[in-house]
C-alpha cells in the first residue's frame, strides 16, 4: 500500500529564477522531483495564495489538494530591546544619521541595485544626510552592487553590514526611519512583518506574495520603477503623520500571523489525511 504523505512547498523560486541552479540537468531534477512530489501527496502545503498559484501553475494539481497556511512571525524579534541594547547598537555602528534599511538574502531577485539606484535618487532629490544599511550575506558574491555602489558616488552612503544577530537585528529594524524591500519574488516574505512588528514602516513591492502578506500597512511599489520607490522612501521619510500610521497598521497587521494557528492547521490537515482512505 502506497505511504500517505504530506508535501510542503514555500515556492517554486528555482522554476522562477533557474539561473540560480548550476545546469539544466538540476533545473529538470528540480522540475521534476516536484510534479512528482506534488502529485503522490496526498495534499501540498503552502504558504501563501501566490505560491499556490504558482504550484497550480507549474505542477498541474487540482486547486483543492494544495492547501495555504501563513507562516508566523518568530517572537524573539518582537521583543523590544532595552534602551541600553538600542544604545549600543547605534553607538557601534554609528548610526547618527536617518537610515533605510533592507534586510535578507542578497541574490538578484531580491532587487537591491534597483534599491541602490532608487536610494541614489533620493539622496539627489535633496534627502542627503540619509544612509543605506544593506543586511545580508556572501555580499561578496554579488560584485554588481559593490559596483553600483560605487558608479552613484554612495560608497560613503551605503553600509553592507552582512550577518547579524537576531538581537542586533531587532535593534537596527526599531532604529530604521523605513524598511524596503524590493523584491521582484517571494514564496511569503518574512522581513516585512518583522519589521512591522518593531515598528517600522515599510516599502516593498506589488508583485508575487507581497501585498497579500502586508495587506494595506506597507506602502506598495511596482519594484521595477527605481523612481517610484525612491518616491516612496520620500513620503515616510518626510511625512511624519504617514509614518505614524503606517507604524499602527503594521502593529495591527502582524496579529494575523500566529504560528500557533499555523500549526493547528497543519495538524487537522494530517489528521484529516489519516482519516482519509
């Protein structure tokens, strides 16, 4: 008797994007272990409507076998540091000035020299005295944005901070005067919640999982248009009241990520899968 499964699929990136697999050969294993996973489960989870469409797309499954359970936010980045901690913080990295903040992985989809080339905009619009924390790393893979760092004269501007701790972290989100991210692709999309739980507003992009996740407490750009998200970045950098209420919404909009609730799904979707015949 064929062994009941379950299968997970956050996204289908590497179907999106094969440049980042080594061969053809591994873009068909990846292909194709996938339709076959997909379609010997007995239900495919996911964790948003975006992937969902995309596996329906890619994979051919009846709509009702994939089933979407929201990731949730994780709590150590919800506690709010102490004063001494933020302190710190902007002490050691010197962080005297207003400053935009992005944080994640650094490969091409997620769209940084776009960011970089926006934050160049800005700065000429007459926002100087503003700098550009990039968090991420193997910065060193990626020599395009060193170079464009330095083609817009922003080596002086633009701080590549690599890893950091989940407490530093959580410092340099409360500190951020905005949080962007640009991404051109995502399965869910963590960083923008995280960030709206410590407060901070956010930018980040109209396409793939991304206005699902943020519903209406980010402000949302076609991340293609360096001009409009250097626009963006304008707006909540010099409209307090804006702001203010982009910081409520997003307050309000992480409530509705609980993984205690995720978890209860994907334990009556097991069950139910037990049950079945």
């Amino acid at each position: 008797v064929p062994c009941k499964s379950v299968v997970t699929i956050h996204d289908c990136i590497h179907l999106r994007f094969p440049q980042y697999l080594p061969n053809q050969f591994a873009h068909a294993y990846a292909r194709s272990s996938l339709w076959v996973a997909t379609h010997r489960a007995s239900r495919v989870l996911t964790v948003s409507e975006a992937s969902k469409r995309d596996i329906l797309k890619y994979f051919n499954v009846p709509a009702s076998k994939v089933d979407v359970i929201y990731n949730g936010m994780d709590e150590r980045l919800e506690e709010a540091p102490t004063d001494e901690e933020m302190q710190n913080v902007r002490e050691r990295y010197q962080l005297n000035d207003p400053f935009v903040l992005y944080a994640g992985n650094i490969k091409p989809h997620k769209n940084l020299e776009r960011l970089i080339e926006a934050f160049h905009a800005l700065r000429r619009d007459g926002l100087e005295h503003v700098k550009l924390l990039i968090i991420g790393d193997e910065i060193s893979k990626y020599a395009t944005l060193r170079r464009a760092v330095h083609r817009h004269k922003l080596h002086k501007h633009v701080r590549f901070l690599g890893f950091v701790s989940d407490k530093t972290l959580a410092c340099l989100y409360r500190l951020a005067g905005v949080f962007v991210f640009p991404s051109l692709y995502e399965g869910f999309g963590l960083p923008p919640l995280e960030a709206m739980a410590s407060g901070t507003p956010v930018i980040t992009s109209n396409v793939s999982s991304l206005p699902e996740v943020v519903g209406d407490a980010a402000l949302l750009i076609d991340p293609y248009d360096a001009g409009a998200i250097a626009a963006a970045m304008r707006r909540v950098l010099t409209e307090p009241a804006l702001a203010a209420d982009m910081r409520a919404r997003g307050l309000e909009r992480v409530t509705h990520f609980s993984w205690d609730r995720s978890v209860r799904r994907i334990r009556q979707i097991y069950d139910e899968v037990l049950a079945g015949d």
